[in-house]
C-alpha cells in the first residue's frame, strides 16, 4: 500500500516536473532564435542597411533600403484591400448575420482560408494578377498578402464587436438611434481597442511572409515602380541571400531577418499594450 | 469617448427637426438596409474569393489533368524535359515530414500545456502563453534562415552521426548524413507548430470545468492522476483539433522547409535523405515553368495541397466548435 502510494506520488511529481520542463523548452525555443539573429545580425544592422541600394554581386556592403520600402507598399496595398473586406465582414459576423446560416457558413470559410498555406494563395494571384498583367508587381503581391489579411480581420473584429456589452446598444436603441447608427458610433467605437489590435496582428503577420511574394512581386536589386515592375521585399531578400553563396549576402540575411524578426515582434507587443490598457476599465 | 457619442442623440431631442450636425451620420440615419447590404456584400465576397481560388486552381491544372488523371498521384517521375509529372514524392516528403514534426510536438506541446494550464497560475502563466504566442508571429523564412545555418551543420556534424552510431542499423537512419533533408526540415516544422498544439490545447484545457478536477482530487487521485485521466481526456476533442490544426500548418510550410529539405524528388526511406515537399516544389519551380503542362502540373499539386489542408482544418474547426461549444454550454 505504501509502496503504491510511492509510487503515484513519485509518479505525480516526475510527469508535474516534466510538463514543466517542456513549457521551458518550447518558450525557449524563441529566446535560441532572437538569441541567435541578434548574434549573427546586430552588427550588420548599419544606417548603409536602412539607406543603400543592394550591391552587385561581389561587392562587399550596400544595403536593402529598395526592399524595406518595397515591403511597406506591397503591406500597404494589402492593407488598402484586407483591412475594409476583412472589417465589414466581421461587422456582419457580429452584428447582422450572428445565428445565421450564412453568417456559419462564412465564418467557417474564414477559418478554411486562414489555413489555406500561403504557396497556393501565391500561385492563385499569380494566375489572377500576373499572368493576364504580364508583369510582377508590388500590386500583385499586395492582393495575395490581403487574402491572408481578411480571414484574420474578419474574425479578430467579429470577436470583439462580440464582447461589446449588450446594455450599450440597448442604451442607443432606446434614445431613438437606428440599429446602423447604434453599430457606427457606438459599438464599434466601444470595440475599437480591439478591431485595431487585430489588424495590427493581421498586418505584423502578413509583413512576414515570403511564399505569395514568390510568383508575385518577385524580386528586384533596384527601385522600382510598384504598379509595375518586380519589387524587392524584406522576406524575400532574407530568402534570396541565404541561399547565395556569398558570406557578405548571407551577413545581411542575418540583418534582414533581425530587422523583420524586431518590427513584428514590436507590432505584436504594440498590440498586447494596446488591449491590455482598452481592456482595463471594462474589467 | 463613449460616453459622449451616446448622449448626443439625447442632446438633439429637445428639436428633433434639426438635423444632427454631423452631415455624414445623418445619411447613415435612414440607412439601415443600405449599411445591411454593404456589409452582406463584403461577407459574400469572402465566399466568392474563396471559390475563386478553388475554380483558378482547378482551371490552372486542367492540362495536367487531363494528361495524366489520377496517376500523377503515384507516379514517382518529375522530369520537366520529357513533361512527365508524378506527385508521389513530393506527397510522400509532405507527408513524412509533418508527421514527424508532430511526432515531437505533440507530446512536448501538449505537455507545456498541461503545465500551463494547470500548474502555472495567472500571470505567470498569461506572461508564458505570450512568448508562444509571439513565436507563432516569427516569419517562416527567420526560421529557414536560422536552420539553414544553424541546425543543418549541427545536423550533419553532431546530431546524425551521434543517431547513427546508436540506431545506425535501422534503415531509417541508413545512409551519409549531409545536414539537410527529412528530419532536419521536421525538426524546424515541430518548432512552428509548438505554438499551434500549445494555444488551442491549453484552450480545450481551461474550458474543462473546475468540479471535474475537483471532484478527482476529493476522490484522492494526484494531481498528475486528475490531469491525465479525468482532464485530458475531458478535453479530447479540443485537442484533436489542435493537433489536426498544426499537421495542416505543417503541411502547407513553405519557406523554412524549402530552405532545409534538400530538393530531391525521390522517395528515401532515410530520415536523413534530402527529399522534396509540395510547398518547396512549387516555390522553387512555378515562376521558371514554361509550357503547358509544366505548370499546370504544379498548380495541381498546390490544389492537392488546398484540399488537403482544407479537409484537415475543416476537421479541427469542426472539433474546436464542438469543444468550445460544449465548455460554453457548461459555464
């Protein structure tokens, strides 16, 4: 008996420390990749790296100012697109459709397109934008960026428009306000901490991505016309100089990804910050 | 701020003929079906984008289609020369590697759930949950990155001669290591569904009621005895999901798997063997395929890898809901 019962608390202790132990491998697992970028990247991270043009091959310095640029349009087309589909849409989940049919079956298509992998949407804009334009551009990876914008969107503000208390739009149906009125300036300006907290999400994470950028807005060494021409993105640098064979363009990979890796890092902070202080006197 | 808009329409009652003195909510006044359209049409037109990319991609392979049917699913032949395209090893490298990858994420991830949700307590536990939360906002292309300079030496150097000395004699770890290849790329793609398994199952974890718990421990049982054989299997459900969600995640991972996995379609059966996955194939070869069935056979294997993904999240969100749901109904 007391052996058993050894045995289940010695049990009980070995299995607690155990799950204790992968919850610090696997949070640990982002300090090894900050570490490491750090280690590798802080001292390529120059004013040349935010100011310069790419070198040609063979050259040693230069920097990625073209592609730093380049992200923020091809983010900033995407955002002119995703943000307003993907906010409407959740101002309908929330507010119009809620017990729906519809409203089930579009919330469920969100779901499916936020884990549709970001390849196919890349070679879906390709097909819809590239090849009947006949020229990458920063445009067309803006349109495959904002695919993966609206689900996020859509579902962070249906989410928030959701907690917004019930007695606020009572109070506004009761003083004679139309139930779109109500919605405009009252509900969403309640739940406004949160809508923009998801969008900044939505942006930090599609900033990030490579794969639709591939068939899309490709690549570029100089500036360039967004409308038109190739376009140099961060994402697609890093991925570009980390398979050269040159140690200098891997040195700026490093420096890529530090910087991508801090500004997304920040822009999810931002937002934590940002809900955190909505949140605190509702609560 | 809230508090002013709504004292503003009480403010105008007094004269209700004035107009209220911003022009703009004045047309939005009488608007509600016109503002109950626009937003219906911007929730329908997910639905359309959605069938749009199914219809693009079915399009887009019609010539792949049409030449090869359903063998290019098992034919192992990828020769662009000869326009001969076979699926087989590209599914296989997919396949091989997400499982894998969950092989080793599953149990870690869903044991620092199980300390998250259970051991850790409040803020420690948020403050826990945000640092995974802020690894799945990590670009998968940092990831590549830091593989392909990092684990694939380490792999090649340490890793796999150390597996090799030991289990050698398994044709599993058979042959040279070269540092990139199956296990390398399952190892990174384990890493990018940590947070996947750990989120949503912690999630499942917290919406099991407190009296289940309680009730175990009252009964006598540890409180490992009450995690593992009363909360755990509560939220069961809720945990598929979470593993369905992160083999679909795995999948459909481009960039840090293109980066590590060794690009050679053929089927190894050493872990070690660079091998090929769908998602690296077409983001290698889609923009230098010309032809016609060139790249209609690649836009067909990104729809293989849409209905696959598909099915499986559909599967997981059917399983979150159902989970969520129940947790609700409960409270």
């Amino acid at each position: 008996m007391t052996a058993r019962n050894f045995y289940r608390r010695s049990l009980n202790n070995v299995m607690l420390t155990l799950t204790g132990i992968c919850a610090l491998l696997t949070v640990s697992t982002l300090f090894v990749v900050l570490g490491f970028l750090f280690y590798h990247g802080a001292t390529s991270v120059n004013l040349d790296f935010f100011t310069k043009l790419p070198k040609p091959t063979g050259e040693t310095g230069g920097g990625m100012a073209n592609a730093i640029v380049g992200s923020a349009e091809i983010v900033a087309f995407a955002s002119m697109m995703g943000l307003p589909v993907g906010f409407f849409t959740g101002v309908y989940l929330a507010e119009y459709g809620s017990g729906g049919a519809l409203a089930f079956v579009v919330r469920y298509m969100c779901d499916l397109l936020n884990g549709v992998p970001s390849i196919v949407v890349g070679i879906f804009a390709s097909i819809l934008i590239v090849k009947p334009s006949g020229h990458f551009s920063a445009f067309a990876g803006g349109v495959a960026l904002s695919l993966l914008l609206i689900p996020i969107t859509a579902k962070s503000t249906e989410q928030f428009l959701a907690e917004v208390p019930r007695a606020l739009r009572e109070g506004s149906l009761a003083l004679g306000a139309g139930k779109w009125r109500t919605i405009a300036s009252v509900v969403v300006p309640a739940a406004r901490k949160g809508i923009m907290t998801g969008m900044i999400l939505g942006i930090a994470r599609i900033a990030g991505e490579a794969a639709p950028l591939l068939f899309t807005s490709l690549n570029n060494e100089f500036w360039s016309n967004p409308l038109r021409e190739p376009t140099a993105s961060l994402p697609y640098m890093i991925y570009t100089r980390a398979l050269s064979p040159y140690d200098d363009w891997h040195r700026q990979a490093w420096a890529a990804g530090l910087v991508l890796l801090v500004l997304v890092l920040i822009a999810n902070i931002a937002a934590r910050l940002i809900l955190s202080r909505g949140a605190a006197p509702r609560g | 701020m809230t508090s002013t808009v709504a004292a503003q329409p009480q403010s105008s009652k007094p004269q209700p003929s004035k107009p209220p003195r911003n022009s703009m909510l004045k047309r939005l006044r009488g608007g509600d079906e016109a503002a109950w359209l626009i937003t219906l049409l911007f929730a329908i037109s997910v639905l359309a984008v959605t069938a749009m990319l199914v219809i693009e991609l079915w399009h887009g392979s019609a010539a792949s289609r049409a030449k090869s049917g359903f063998s290019f699913l098992t034919s192992r032949a990828w020769n662009p020369v000869t326009d001969e395209y076979g699926a087989y090893p590209f599914l296989y490298g997919t396949v091989v590697t997400s499982v894998l990858a969950l092989i080793i994420a599953v149990p870690s991830g869903l044991g620092a759930a199980i300390y998250l949700s259970e051991m850790a307590t409040g803020r420690w536990s948020d403050a826990l949950t945000f640092l995974i939360e802020l690894l799945a906002a990590v670009p998968s292309v940092i990831f590549g990155l830091l593989a392909m300079f990092t684990l694939v030496p380490l792999m090649r150097d340490a890793i796999g001669p150390a597996i090799k000395s030991v289990l050698g004699f398994l044709p599993l770890f058979s042959g040279p290591v070269y540092g990139v290849g199956y296990l390398t790329a399952s190892l990174v793609l384990s890493v990018m569904t940590f947070p996947y398994v750990i989120s949503v199952s912690r999630e499942a974890l917290l919406a099991v009621p407190r009296e289940q718990r309680e009730a175990a421990l009252a009964l006598g049982a540890t409180t490992w005895e009450s995690t593992w054989q009363i909360v755990v299997p509560y939220a069961r459900l809720g945990i598929m999901g979470a593993i369905f969600l992160a083999f679909a995640r795995a999948l459909g991972e481009t960039m840090a798997v293109t980066l590590v996995i060794g690009n050679d379609p053929a089927v190894h059966a050493s872990l070690f063997a660079p091998g090929y996955t769908i998602a690296a194939v077409i983001a290698n070869e889609f923009t230098e395929a010309t032809g016609k069935i060139y790249p209609a056979a690649l836009v067909e294997l990104g729809l293989v890898l849409f209905v696959l993904t598909f099915i499986l999240n559909g599967l997981a969100r059917l399983l979150i809901l159902f989970t969520t749901q129940k947790g609700s109904a409960k409270a």
